[in-house]
C-alpha cells in the first residue's frame, strides 16, 4: 500500500528541511512555546470547545443549564431503552455483594479488591472482558516514585494541567496512594520497564515536572489489564458477565442503589441483577464522535454510565471540557483516529506543515497542541490533504533515529511500527500524517475520596467519574486513576456490602420521574438511550431495515 | 481502479461491496451486519477482532486481526468470536516454584510438535513456539521478552495441533516472572513507606493549602 505519489512528494519537502530541523534539535534549540495569553487565543479560537455551536445548555436532570457537547446532551437527555412497566422487579434474577458495571481496568480492579476484601462481585461488561479504553492506553502510569520526586510535585503538576479546577481531595488521593498503586500492580506480575539494575525506569510526559511516568513497552494499558483480568479469572468469588451491559439502574424504596438491569446482547434476555453497592466503571465518551472528529477509543465508549446515572438525579461535572489528542493517525484511511503517543513527540519528533516546516512547539500542552494543528490545517490552509479527503500535518518520526541512534523507533515504539508496516509504510524512515482526534471525556460523576457518589450504595470509578482531572488530563494520570479509585471503589463497595442489609423493594420510579421531567421540559423527540453499541451502517442498509414484528 | 470503486469481500460466505479504503471490521460494520462479538478496540490491541481469511487465489486459511487487515477484492473471511480454551485457575501466594507449577496448570505444554502453525498465525509476529520451548525450559524473562506485544487473540491456540495455549502460558510466565521471579524495587518499597508514615505532610500542608485555597476560590467561582 504505502503512500501515493503526490504525498511522497510532500515527504520529499520535509526530507528537505530535516538536517537543519536535526542540526537545531541537536543544539537544544526549540521553536518557541506560546505565552500563556497566546495559548488562550489559540484555544479560543481554534479548540474545539469553543465553537459556539458544539454545545448546548441541558434542558433537564441535576446539571440542568450546563453546557455539554450536543451529541452528549442529546443521550443525557434521552428516554429509557426499556419500559420500566415490563420489567418485573420482583423476580431476581441475579444477586452479589458488589454489582460492578464495566469490566476495563477501574472495574476489575474494584472486583479484584472487593473480592480480596471477602465481598462476592459480578462485573457485567458489555464486550469481552478487557476490552476498553484502558488496553489502548499506551504511554505509561504516573507516580512519584523516583527519589527526586514526591507526591507533592505530582499534585501541583495534575493541578496545573486540569486548569486548576481539580477537585483538591481527589488529587490528593491520586498522588498519594500512586506509588503504592505501582507496587500492588507489580506484585500481581504487571512487568514495569526497569533498568538493568532493578530500578523502575521512569520518563517526562506532556506537563510533568518531575520524570514519573512508569510503562511497560508502549502497550502499559495492555500490559496492566492483561494482568488484572487475568488475575479476575483466578477468583472464585468474581463472576464475570461478558456481553451483558446495563439498561437502567436500580433503586430500592430507601432511593438508594440496589443493582441495575441488565441486557443479553445475545440472547435479548433482561436480567435484574440486586446488588448491595454498584459501581459504574463504564468508561468514555469517543464513539459520539463530538463534531464529527474519530476517535481513539474502543467500540463501547458510548457514555452509557452518564446516562443511566444521571437519569437518577447524579450531579457531573467539566462535561463541557472534552480531551483531543494532538496526534490521531489520518493515513492511511485504515488507521484514521488511531492514537499515535506523545511519547513519540517525547522522543524529538517534530509537527511540520505542507512545506515541511515547523508551526509549534511539539510539547505544548495537549489543547493547545490540538488548537495549533487545527489553525495550520484550516486558518492558515497549510495542512496535507489525504487521498479520502481528510486534513493533517507532519509528525517527523524519522528524528527519532537520526537523534537516538538507528532501531529506536523499532523498540520504544514497536506497537506503533508493526500498525504501519502492515500498511507498507516504515515510520523509522517516513513521517505519519496526523490530525487531533478525540480522545478522552475530562470530566463526568462526581465523586468523593472513596469513589462515593450522592446516593448512597453508587460509586464510580475510572473515565466516567469528574474532578481528579479537572478541565485537562495529563498523560499517565489515567491508567492512575482507574487503578487508583477503582481499588478505592472495591475496598469501599465491599465494605458497604458487609454492613449493608439486602434491598428489599426494588424501583424503577426514578425513570419514570426523569420521563416525566422530559415531557414537561418539551423534549419529547423520542431519543433512547443508553446507546450501548455504535451504529456505523450507511443510510442505504437503515432505509431497508424494518422492525419485525413478532410471529 | 478509480479511487472510490467498491470492491467484492465475502464474510461467512456472503458478498458485499464495501469502500476499498477500510479493514475487514470497517468493512463489517458498513454493511448493517449485527456487530455485537468480535469488536473490541478497533485499534489492534485487544485481540477481540481474531480472524480467518483467504486471499483471492490462494489455497490457505490465513488468521488475522480483522480491524488491521486492509480489504481487497475477492477476500473472503470470518470472525473467529471466540473458541473453548480453558483458563487454569491459580493463586500466586501459593505458588511455590512457579516453572514446575507450569506443568501441573499447563501439562499439554510439553506436547510441543514443532510445527510452527503458531508461529504462522501470531498477527503480532512472537516466535510463539521458541516462547513455548523457553516456558518448558524454565526461561520465563525469555517468555516475558517474546510475549510483551501479545494482544490475547488466542489464535495460537486456535491453530494448534497439540492443543497448546500459548497466549495463557505466556500470562502465566510473565506474571509470575514479575511477581514470583524478581524482586520489588527497593526504593519503590521506600516511597509507599514514606508516605504511609507521613512523610510529606509537612511539605503538603505549606505549599498546598495555600495552593489548595486558591483552587477552592476558582471552584466556588465556577459553581
């Protein structure tokens, strides 16, 4: 395959420009970052988030008058999938301590501490278990582990980065329980790089002012859930529940959290699963595409946890603030939205334009990277266009050689090689083509230092929950934080569950409520939701479809 | 071909015309069929997506996965969704040596045949049977080293004549390698103890309660 004449041309310009472009990284020079003042203006102009019509002010539920992106406020807005008339909530039909809907990385890592804890779990999951956002996460895992490092700098560097609009209590707990959340994952065989002396290896991400970051490879995200799923399969006391997402929660008559139903995807069967805590670890957001953009994340990233939790009556927050990645893959057509990791800017590589020149400064925080790509591409009509009509820039991976030696893009970033060589393109020796692509859901339900939301017996954990990250999530501070409150979320559920007494009547009414509040907020148009699965069909294969009825 | 021509795939021996610019998920997906098993991340790192296809003209069954495999015309495939293999249950606190415990979990794993089938349909290109013969031989940092791409498509264990897994294998050894077979990093230990004492609490409380005030303040605001 490889890339079409007229683009090969355009790598013949950046081709051109390189050893100057390598004479001067060599030297240390750099172009120039933005002034914090310049950085707004970009932001302003060119994020996403800005545009004036990306957004729109929730017309219901506890965060009505907030502004959320209209895909979201749209499912946030919905009816319910099912008609809580049908379902039968006297009949139980599955019971444990713990309920834990989502099975990535915060949800087995709760199942794993509250079965440790002595609490059975069962952890419905609408995939395979293990396949979320948590496995593409590439990078590496933050904690102050090195000796010229403390919690401390960790909490101002996560500060910074979300704007200062984290929630203090919430960092606090990320930083402090890091390391500790570095040595539980070591010692159930997650293989951290380390130097030949035993030390853990650690390295600078986007925004850290200490080198923190811990990986495994380039696949840390893959590594860490291969382990912890693995280790989920060795209890006894967890079940797992693949292909089995939940509709709607369930409410006892206390109004607090008592299970969730579930759906068979296979089967259609509707399960009512009581539970004594339940936590949602249901992930992100990418697969509303916000304004169009792709999106890095895996197929199930539809907001489903947002919207059955805030059906009933839990606050969000920073919805407003949605994470591009600068560097999402627009070529060849095959990889379009595919992360390709900061760590490759880490390494020295550069963003070029058209005429193979510099526009930025590659490190610059993740938005206003983003913004930068956006105004070169569109503003300043100095982007490359690809073969199906998609924009992007230079990111000069061949640097990476030329600055480190021969073979250093082959092993620090083998993942990223092999996805581009089965396209016959070897990124060692040519530059990809990449544009922002959506990427990460900063905000979400807010939680307390246990993962505790409002309502007694609901806890969250991971991409769904807000205020750890503020308004802008740093690298690294992710795989934390699903490690960190989904262990806090395990500990914490299976505590409840040991003095809680089981639910006795179990309720739908808080759907019933929420339809009401709909019809006499005028939105009546007829949108269910959770979404559950994407829907990719062309409009060609909808208009044949039908709904049979029944025989 | 022009660039916007369709081309002809087949899935589970239907045909379809889809954009020639997609994988053989994207492909999927085009088409309106039911996507419920075999999509994970649509990235290649998940292994959700394992697949067995043929190429137009060819005799043999490839494997793949399906969200990497760019479509051509005449490909004709399946999702492989998933297949019986088995997952030894064990608990690391009582594993005492964990290259003889191999053998009571694994004990197919010295079948080994030597065909390289494995190695054939590893998408991610491990020396899958050298991994095998390490593991048996009690080289389990080999193992770990070999495996670390692994995405637990489990097509190894598809293909196997001898009924091996190795993809279970390969958690297995890197696991224990980890946790049984090194020791925990020194410092790393320090660092939980330092805090567990309170070592950073002086620190904290002057530099970031006045931090910590100033976030209050722009919260309070922005509520």
């Amino acid at each position: 395959m490889s890339y079409p004449p007229e683009l090969k041309a355009l790598i013949r310009l950046v081709e051109k420009t390189r050893p100057q472009r390598v004479a001067r990284a060599r030297r240390g020079e750099s172009y120039p970052a933005l002034t914090l003042g310049a950085r707004e203006e970009r932001l302003k102009q060119f994020h996403p988030d800005y545009r004036p019509d990306a957004k729109r002010a929730l017309a219901v539920g506890p965060n009505r008058g907030d502004l959320v992106p209209v895909e979201l406020a749209d499912l946030l807005e919905s009816h319910s999938r099912m008609d809580p008339d049908e379902v039968r909530l006297d009949r139980i039909d599955l019971e444990t301590d713990v309920l834990i809907i989502g099975g990535g990385g915060a949800g087995t890592a709760a199942a794993l501490e509250a079965a440790q804890a002595g609490a059975t779990a069962i952890v419905a999951t609408k995939l395979r278990h293990g396949d979320a956002n948590t496995v593409m996460a590439e990078g590496g895992i933050q904690a102050a582990t090195a000796e010229t490092d403390s919690p401390c700098y960790h909490y101002i560097d996560a500060m910074g980065g979300g704007h200062f609009a984290n929630h203090p209590d919430l960092v606090e707990a990320l930083v402090k329980d890091a390391p500790d959340a570095i040595e539980w994952l070591e010692r159930l065989g997650v293989l951290f790089d380390k130097y030949p002396d035993g030390r853990l290896r650690v390295r600078h991400g986007g925004g850290t002012s200490r080198k923190r970051l811990h990986s495994s490879g380039d696949m840390t995200g893959a590594e860490i859930m291969r382990v912890l799923r693995d280790e989920a399969r060795n209890q006894p006391g967890i079940c797992v529940l693949e292909f089995t997402p939940a509709l709607e929660l369930l409410l006892d008559e206390r109004g607090r959290c008592a299970g969730a139903v579930l759906l068979n995807l296979e089967t259609r069967e509707l399960y009512v699963a009581r539970a004594k805590a339940v936590i949602l670890s249901t992930g992100g957001l990418g697969r509303l595409h916000i304004q169009g953009f792709p999106c890095t994340n895996h197929y199930g990233a539809t907001a489903d946890g947002l919207v059955m939790a805030y059906r009933a009556g839990i606050k969000t927050c920073f919805l407003d603030s949605t994470q591009f990645h600068p560097t999402g893959a627009v070529f060849p057509e095959q990889n379009a939205g595919l992360l390709i990791t900061e760590k490759v800017r880490g390494l020295g590589a550069q963003l070029l334009n058209r005429d193979g020149e510099e526009f930025l400064f590659a490190l610059e925080p993740r938005d206003v990277a983003s913004a930068c790509i956006i105004r070169e591409c569109t503003e300043r009509a100095n982007g490359i266009a690809t073969p199906a009509g998609r924009s992007g820039v230079w990111l000069d991976s061949p640097m990476i050689d030329l600055l480190h030696g021969v073979g250093t893009v082959k092993r620090e970033l083998g993942a990223k090689y092999l996805q581009f060589q089965r396209f016959g393109i070897d990124i060692g020796q040519e530059p990809m083509l990449i544009y922002p692509t959506l990427h990460y859901q900063n905000g979400g339900l807010m939680i307390g230092v246990n993962s505790e939301t409002s309502m007694p017996g609901l806890f969250a954990a991971g991409e769904v929950s807000g205020g750890v990250h503020g308004r802008n999530r740093l690298m690294g501070n992710s795989l934390l934080d699903v490690v960190v409150f989904g262990r806090r979320a395990g500990r914490a559920a299976a505590c409840l569950a040991r003095e809680a007494d089981t639910p006795t009547t179990l309720s739908l009414e808080h759907v019933r409520r929420f339809e009401q509040e709909l019809a006499q907020a005028g939105r009546p148009d007829g949108r269910c939701g959770p979404m559950l699965l994407p829907n990719y069909a062309p409009d060609h294969i909808r208009a044949r479809r039908v709904v049979l009825r029944e025989a | 071909m022009a660039s916007s021509d369709p081309v002809s795939i087949e899935f589970m021996g239907k045909t379809y015309q889809v954009s020639n610019d997609t994988t053989l998920l994207g492909a999927l997906l085009e088409t309106g069929w039911d996507c419920v098993r075999g999509l994970g991340c649509l990235g290649g790192c998940c292994g959700a997506c394992a697949t067995l296809y043929r190429l137009p003209g060819e005799a043999h069954v490839r494997t793949g996965l399906a969200c990497r495999i760019p479509v051509q015309d005449g490909i004709s495939f399946s999702l492989v969704g998933g297949f019986p293999c088995p997952k030894p249950l064990y608990d690391l606190s009582r594993i005492e040596d964990p290259r003889q415990a191999l053998f009571d979990l694994f004990p197919e794993v010295t079948g080994c045949r030597k065909c390289g089938s494995c190695v054939q349909a590893c998408p991610q290109g491990i020396d899958v049977m050298r991994g095998m013969w390490c593991a048996v031989f009690g080289d389990f940092a080999a193992v770990a080293d070999l495996f670390q791409s692994c995405v637990q498509c489990g097509l190894c264990a598809r293909v196997c004549g001898a009924a091996l897994r190795p993809f279970l294998v390969a958690v297995y050894a890197r696991r224990t390698q980890g946790a049984l077979l090194t020791d925990r990093p020194s410092a790393l230990l320090a660092r939980v103890g330092q805090i567990e004492a309170g070592v950073y609490e002086g620190e904290w409380g002057s530099v970031l309660r006045g931090l910590r005030a100033d976030s209050n303040q722009r919260m309070a605001d922005s509520r």
